[in-house]
C-alpha cells in the first residue's frame, strides 16, 4: 500500500524543501532535514479506534512514521510497556508517576530499535543493500540484528579500546565490525567521509532524518497508553537532544491530527554531570551550546560532547516550561537501584540519569506534583552492568548446613527488630 | 590536484571570538570559505563554514584552525551513537 502521508524533507532552520533520499543537511545553511507530513490527509486517515484496532508495535502509528509503502524492518518493534510505578512515585513524594519502559523494547533491549527499525526500512526503500553505523553500544547493537534479520550486510565502526564484552554483543548477529584507533574526534571525521564516499546507508548520517523521526514513536505510546493523555510532565534523557525534541514533536504531531486534546505539558532533559552541555546551557539561560571535549561520566551513551540537537532540546524545554538538570556517578548508581528496589526494573546507566535528575526536579519543585509524570527509561542494565560492580552487597556465603542457615536467618530477624 | 568542498561546525571560545580567525587562515592557505550561518555572543561562536580547494590545504586550515584554538567538526557530528 502506497501512501502520500509523508511528503518531503524540510531544513528545520530555514524551510527549504528537500526530495525524500539520503541526504540530512541543507545545502544553504547546514541546518538539519527533518520529515515532514500531510497532516490533513493523516488526520482523515487514522483515528483513536483505527489505532487501537492494529497489533501493538511501534508501526500502529505508521502515518505519522517517514516511509512510503509497509514497513519491512523491525516489524514487533515498540509497544513498551507504561508501567505506573506506584512504590517509587512514593519514594519521590509525588502522587502519579509512570515509567515508559524501552529496557524491554524488542529485539535489542533499548529505545535504539525504535529509530533503527525506521532508518533500515527506509534504506530498503531507497535501494540501499549495505547498512553501517558508528556506535560504542546500544545503537550498534540494534543495527547489527536488525539488519540482520532484514537480510541487510552492515558495518559497525567502533573506537578500537572498546569494551569487549560490547563488541561481542554486535559480533554475535555476523556483522562486520571495524575498530578505528584514534581520538573520539578523528574516529567521527572518519565515519563522515566514508558515509559520503561509498554510498552506504549511514543509519545516523545520511539516514538520520528517517532514523530520529522514529523516536517519536515513544511519545505516541506513552500518551496513547495513558488514556490518550499527554503528561504534564515528561522526563527525557539527552545525548544529542534529539529523543527530547522528538517526543515533543510526537505529542504536537498527535494534538494536529486530532488524536489528542491540546493540554499543557512540560518536557524536562536529563543529562549526566560529567557530559552536561544541553542542561548546562539551559541552566545558564543560553541556547549556545558549549561542546565538552572531554565527557567523563558512568553514562557513556549519553556522553556526546557536541549534541547535533543541543540548541533545539534547550529550547523545546524552554517553550513547554520544562527544565534541565543533571546528575553525578554517584547519584545515578543511587538512582539505578532505587529504580530496581521499588519497581523491578534494571536501567543502564542512562536510566539512571532520567531518575536522579527527576528526583532533584521534583525536590526543587521544578516538577510540580500537579498530573502525571512519564521518565523514558531507555535501555535495560545488563547492557552496563558493569557500572555497578563496586556498589552492590556481596551475597552472604554459609556451607552446606542448615544449622548455618537458621543463624543467618535469626541475625537478620534480629537485626530488623531492633530497627 | 581536485578541488573539492568540506562543510564543518566551528566553535569558538571567548578568546577566539574577537580574533579574526578566518580571515587568518585565508591568508595562510588556498582555500575559499564561505560562511551559511553564525551566532556568536561574548562566550562563545559558531559558525557554518564550506572550505573549498585541495584536499591536503583544505586539511592543513583545518588543522591550523584547531591549533588556535578552535573546535571543527565536520557537519555529520555525533556519527558516533552509544
């Protein structure tokens, strides 16, 4: 089935129309190509009932997704689920709080198999037969076995010290991986000349305006799954500030085709100390976006120094009345286990960051306690467990006695009782 | 030898924002620049620049520019995704 729903790409700075190929950036004045839609025939097109009737994935809201005909990749992507986190909005002295949890999302256990099940099908549209990215982890990860079971060969370049145990999680599904030695900076001019020279579909360079729009995806379920509500208040992790903007353009997108009702909301961005360029510009009431030559911090997908969508994140903050904060190692590995101890679900590090950073917005009365609250928890822990190493109590160890294992039992009671 | 056209980002701290930087490297090497956009307040700048001419020059002002001082990226920032 063919469809016109999506027109054409547009520079976000200037207007400029663009035709819908591999191409991101105006040619006038650099500025990013973002899809754009006819919002008028998508909103005769789809309705609540319409959705609600397709299989829970990601691809219920096709329409407003940036490909012509079916998708091909990545077909049970998404639907995460919206979990109401009852013992930790308890725990941060808030009434309504959720977690949209993308630890689960299908096949590669983060948010990254939102965007990559858009770029690849869009890269089979446009002919492309090999696919590549640059990646230290989840997006890596989500290429590799997308493009996998899309039949598609890819290439994963890495920065040669990577972690070993984060190269075998893309080895694993036959991609061909590349280590580059070499400084953060010089790894990425490398990955932009080949994009530009072998005609390679780079899921986050030539793709990239297909590849972000799939995040929005998040942002239809989250208020779809609340009722077809928008959160007053939703908190978002930023790397490059792009998954920020694109929630916010979800929520807009679904107010213009009548999905939703036009409420207030506010969209707040998390960031880790150690590589906090986006919180600290809004903090300082800027929308320069000061780059971090060197990020420092246990949240290392997150830690991109020269965010491409700094200066839009700042703003959309700036426009919903949300705000932007960060937090430190220690702050994050607290908020790690207080995710885990109050609602069973294990976040990498990034999870992390969305809940400190909300416990300090809401201790500070930056998120008032006046609707419900969403945090994006975008990528499950196993994938940065190690992170968390030193800071968890080691298992008690008795022999093979139950004598032994009364006295352990009887110690602890005692222990509760005198607390 | 080819010409050839590169797009960067540069960023400019405080102290490069009142050097005339650009001009300087125009001085120094055969390249064409050409400005899209800019912002620049006291803290800091930045500025979309084509740098058209050889291949080896065009990395040569690159180089040069980063020597004073100034970040330049190539418009594909963040390639690489964690």
């Amino acid at each position: 089935m063919a469809t016109e729903f999506f027109n054409h790409l547009k520079c976000r700075e200037c207007g400029r129309r663009y035709p819908k190929k591999a191409i991101h950036v105006c040619e006038f004045d650099f500025g990013p190509l973002e899809a754009d839609y006819d919002y008028d025939l998508i909103r005769s097109a789809i309705s609540r009932a319409k959705i609600e009737s397709r299989p829970q994935t990601m691809w219920r809201y096709r329409e407003l997704l940036p490909i012509d005909a079916e998708p091909t990749v990545g077909l049970q992507v998404g639907y995460t689920p919206l979990v109401k986190a009852d013992r930790l909005a308890k725990a941060l002295g808030v009434k309504e709080l959720y977690v949209k949890n993308d630890t689960v999302n299908y096949p590669t256990l983060s948010f990254k198999d939102r965007v990559v099940s858009v770029a690849l099908s869009r890269a089979k549209e446009l002919g492309f037969k090999i696919v590549a990215c640059a990646s230290t982890g989840n997006l890596a990860n989500s290429v590799a076995a997308n493009a996998a079971s899309a039949g598609l060969k890819s290439y994963v370049l890495i920065p040669a010290d990577l972690e070993a145990s984060k190269v075998l999680n893309s080895l694993v599904y036959g991609t061909n991986v590349i280590g580059i030695h070499g400084a953060y900076d010089q790894v990425n001019r490398l990955c932009s000349e080949i994009a530009g020279k072998y005609g390679w579909g780079f899921v986050n360079v030539n793709l990239r305006p297909y590849y972000a729009e799939g995040s929005k995806s998040m942002g239809f379920e989250i208020a779809e799954q609340l009722g077809w509500r928008i959160p007053t208040h939703t908190v978002v992790p930023m790397a490059s500030g792009s998954l920020l903007t694109k929630i916010t353009k979800s929520y807009e997108e679904a107010i213009k085709v009548g999905l939703l009702d036009e409420t207030p909301f506010h969209i707040h961005g998390a960031q880790a100390t150690g590589c906090n360029p986006i919180a600290f510009a809004h903090k300082s009431g800027t929308d320069l976006i000061k780059p971090q030559p060197k990020p420092n911090t246990i949240a290392k997908s997150l830690a991109i120094g020269t965010p491409a969508d700094g200066y839009y994140a700042v703003n959309t903050m700036r426009k919903t009345g949300g705000s932007a904060e960060d937090a430190t190692d220690a702050e994050i590995i607290e908020a790690i286990k207080l995710l885990a101890e109050t609602e069973g679900i294990f976040a990498e590090t990034a999870g992390g960051v969305t809940v400190a950073c909300a416990k300090k917005m809401i201790a500070s009365g930056k998120i008032a306690d006046n609707g419900p609250i969403v945090l994006c928890i975008t990528g499950h822990g196993l994938k940065t467990s190690e992170a968390l190493q030193e800071h968890l109590a080691k298992p008690r160890l008795i022999k093979p006695s139950l004598r032994e294992f009364d006295q352990l039992i009887a110690a602890e009671e005692a222990l509760e009782a005198a607390q | 030898m080819a010409q050839e056209k590169q797009r960067f980002w540069l960023t400019f701290d405080a102290n490069g924002v009142t050097r005339p930087l650009i001009w300087e490297m125009s001085q120094k090497y055969k390249v064409i620049f050409n400005i899209r956009s800019s912002s620049v307040t006291k803290e800091v700048g930045i500025i979309a620049l084509e740098l058209e001419g050889e291949r080896e020059e065009i990395k040569s002002a690159v180089k040069w520019l980063e020597g004073a001082g100034v970040q330049v990226e190539p418009v594909e920032i963040n390639t690489i995704e964690g």
